[in-house]
C-alpha cells in the first residue's frame, strides 16, 4: 500500500536537460502538424523581452507546429493619441473608437504587425534564429460589423467578427507560413473596423477549429481567492469566477470569456499564461502541468473506473512499489482479469493514481488494494480522494468497513481513520490467502 509518500529521488547523475527533454518527446510528436492560435497584446510587443517569445515562436514553428499570431495594439494606439492630445474612451468596458482613433488603430496595427514580421525574419548567427526561414502571412482574413449603438452609445468604429476567411487562413498555413493577424476588421463596403484580439482569435480559432487557443498574459494568470494560480478551469465554470472576482482587469476577463467560449464552440484547449516569465509558453506546452491556466469543456484530471487499456499505466504506476516490496506482484493477465476492480486518476491521458476494491459481501467488508501515486503528483490530496472514491464505492455495496493490509503506510491509513486490527476481524477467505512472510499489519476503517 502507498498513501502520498516521498518522492522518488532521480536516478544519480542524470542531466536534468536530457531528462526534461526526454519527458517533453510526447508533446513534440503530439504537436506536430497541430494548428494553435496564440494571442498576445501589445504590452508584449513593447517589452524588451519580445524577441525572446518570438525565438519560442520559432521554435513552435520549426516543430511543424501550423501557427496563427493574434497580436493587440492598446499601448501603442494609447500611445499615438496622447500625442495627438485625443483619448480612447472606454464605456462600460468597450472602446468607442471615432475618426481620431481610428487613425492611431490603423497606424499602430500596421507598426505592430511590421515589427512582429521583421523578428520572425532575423537569422543573425550565433541567435536562436539562425538559419531559420519563416515566411509569414498578413491579410484580411476578418471581415467585421459595427458594434452600433448599445445603450444610446455610439461606438463608431469599434466593431464585431462577423466572419473569418477560413479557406484562405488554412491555405497559408498550408503553404509552411506563420499567419499573423491585426486587431483591425474589414467590411463589405470598405469600412474599417477597430476589434478586440481576444476576439479575433476566438474566432480564428473556432473557424479554424484549432487544436489550441492560447492567450499570452501580462499580469499574474488566474488566481483564487487565496491567490493561488488555477490550473485547470472548466468552461461552465468560468462565468462563476468572473461573478466571484469583480476586480479582475478587463483584458483577463476577455480573454476568459473568449477561452470558454472557444471550448463551447469546439476548441479542446485553451491556456492561459504569462510571456513575461521567461520559457512559460515553452513550459505550458511541453510539461504535463504547464505554467498557467487550461480550460477545457471536460475533466484535463479524472477519476473514473479503470479499462483494460488502462492495464499498461497500471502496471507502471505498481511496478515500482513491487520492487520495494510495498505491494504484491501482480502479472499483467492478473491485472487484466481484476481491471473492473480498479479506479483510475488520469491526468492529460496518463495514469498517475490507482486503487482497487475486494468486496466480502457475506462479512459487510472490502479491502483497500493496491494504492499508487506517481511520484510527480503525490501531494494535493490525491491518495485522499481515491479513498473517498473508495469508500463511496464501498458504501454503494452496502459495505460498512473497509480493511488494508500494509506492511510500509500504516501511518498514512492510521491517520485517515484506520484502526490496528488482528487477522482473525478479516474474512476466512482472506485470511487462507495470508502471507505470513510479509508479515503485513491489518487495519479497519468503520465507513
């Protein structure tokens, strides 16, 4: 039996790089040929840092990654009407852009999008860009209407995605080249239109039905209200936290609701993370736990009943506690003949944790068998809520105790309610099945 124990401590003299490398190998081959939208504002652009996100962008791109590039343009335009002595005003949280801003909007969109395009195209020697050839593709691809006139406000020139050129988008992508796209709109009869990016690339990427949204932040993610970066968000809850945050800033409360949406209307997964921490769009992309925040429409961690193609990251998960002798072998025709025995906890399609269930109906007794964390997730209740899920199962068979044999985590069973038992309070078919050599101690716990 394993309750949360220490970590396993890495093999000796193991690189740290090779061993990140090794366990980023399954999101390389994962991303291949996989299209993401990935959406930054203007801040980014404007940071001394920005050459370093495009170098990750690159990156993206030499891993056969197919890219669309979302930019903003708000310190820029901002910028260019603080010198022309004008403002853009906000009314309840959306611009009203009038002929003065929309020159600054075209002006700073077209700047931005000549910026971003002359970084993809560095290939200075001795840079992570050297030798790289990224062709890059800008166009009208958003066509847009006026937003109009919303509780007697006249937005003027602020408007709405009405739709996005799909066809052309995914020729481009296609042709091996980076799609990069302005906060700026057309329509039929010539107008422009100044546009959120958040919803630029919602839609591009609902039109698209991309692989990923990815939304590159400038302040601290997704907290709670202790201040604790969410790390997983399901889209049905996202309004629920944007009611419980009132003071939460208006570009991350776009960007949520543009991500739960892009869920609702297709998207498998949408993150949320911070350009300004070096790598974090590097390591929300290639670790199993990220750097931000993922929405997705269902569970990204899931307890459910194990199936027999869960047998294989069963057997690793037992494997190494069978090698301390804290569990008993089983052979993998055992695992597979008792599979409907077993719960799972699988995170981003991994197993991580596993517990099993014997019933005794005739004696109102179950046991509590192989209990397993992976060593990277022990920590944050997960052999917890494998008990609880335990013991529910129990409670449905009209099981009132729950026994464990464990000869290394009596401390772990002890604290969760688990009394000293002798062998005599178990069930005479268990007690035949005894093995006197592991000498393991009986514990009970009254459900």
């Amino acid at each position: 039996m394993l309750g949360p124990a220490d970590p396993e401590t890495p093999a000796v003299g193991t690189d740290p790089f090779v061993r990140w490398f090794r366990k980023a190998t399954p999101y390389v081959h994962a991303h291949r040929g996989r299209t993401f939208v990935i959406a930054f504002g203007g801040e980014a652009v404007a940071r001394a840092g920005f050459p370093e996100l495009v170098h990750d962008l690159a990156l993206l791109h030499g891993l056969g990654i197919r890219l669309v590039l979302v930019h903003g343009a708000r310190p820029q335009i901002e910028e260019r009407l603080t010198r022309r002595g004008a403002e853009l005003r906000y009314i309840k949280g959306l611009r009203v852009t009038d002929d003065a801003a929309l020159a600054c909007v075209k002006e700073a969109a077209g700047t931005v999008r000549v910026e971003i395009e002359a970084l993809l195209s560095l290939g200075l020697a001795n840079s992570p860009m050297a030798g790289v050839r990224i062709p890059v593709a800008s166009g009208n691809f958003v066509t847009a209407r006026p937003l109009g006139v919303l509780d007697g406000v006249d937005y003027r020139h602020t408007g709405v995605v009405r739709r996005i050129d799909r066809a052309s988008l995914r020729q481009r992508l296609d042709d091996g080249a980076v799609a990069l796209m302005s906060p700026i709109g057309y329509s039929p009869t010539g107008e422009v239109f100044n546009l959120s990016a958040a919803d630029v690339a919602r839609s591009a990427a609902i039109a698209l039905q991309s692989d990923k949204l990815i939304f590159l932040l400038e302040g601290p993610g997704v907290r709670d209200t202790s201040g604790s970066l969410i790390s997983n968000l399901l889209s049905r809850d996202v309004e629920s936290l944007l009611s419980d945050s009132p003071s939460m800033p208006e570009d991350l409360a776009q960007s949520l609701r543009a991500g739960a949406d892009a869920c609702i209307h297709g998207v498998e997964r949408v993150h949320l993370t911070g350009p300004c921490d070096q790598g974090a769009l590097l390591r929300e992309l290639f670790t199993r736990d990220g750097a931000g925040t993922m929405i997705t429409a269902t569970p990204y961690e899931e307890l459910r009943p194990a199936r027999i193609d869960d047998v294989g990251g069963i057997l690793e998960l037992l494997r190494p506690l069978e090698e301390q002798g804290v569990l008993v072998r089983r052979s993998r025709e055992h695992l597979e003949t008792e599979i409907d025995r077993f719960s799972l906890m699988e995170r981003d399609g991994m197993a991580i944790a596993c517990a099993a269930i014997y019933c005794f109906p005739e004696a109102h007794l179950a046991e509590l068998a192989c209990v397993a964390v992976h060593p990277d997730y022990r920590g944050n209740c997960r052999g917890d809520k494998l008990l609880e899920h335990i013991e529910r199962i129990a409670r449905r068979r009209g099981i009132d105790r729950l026994f464990v044999l464990t000869t290394q985590t009596a401390h772990w069973f002890r604290e969760r309610g688990f009394e000293s038992a002798s062998l005599e309070s178990l069930p005479m078919e268990k007690r035949m099945l005894y093995n006197y050599r592991r000498n393991s101690k009986v514990f009970i716990k009254a459900l």
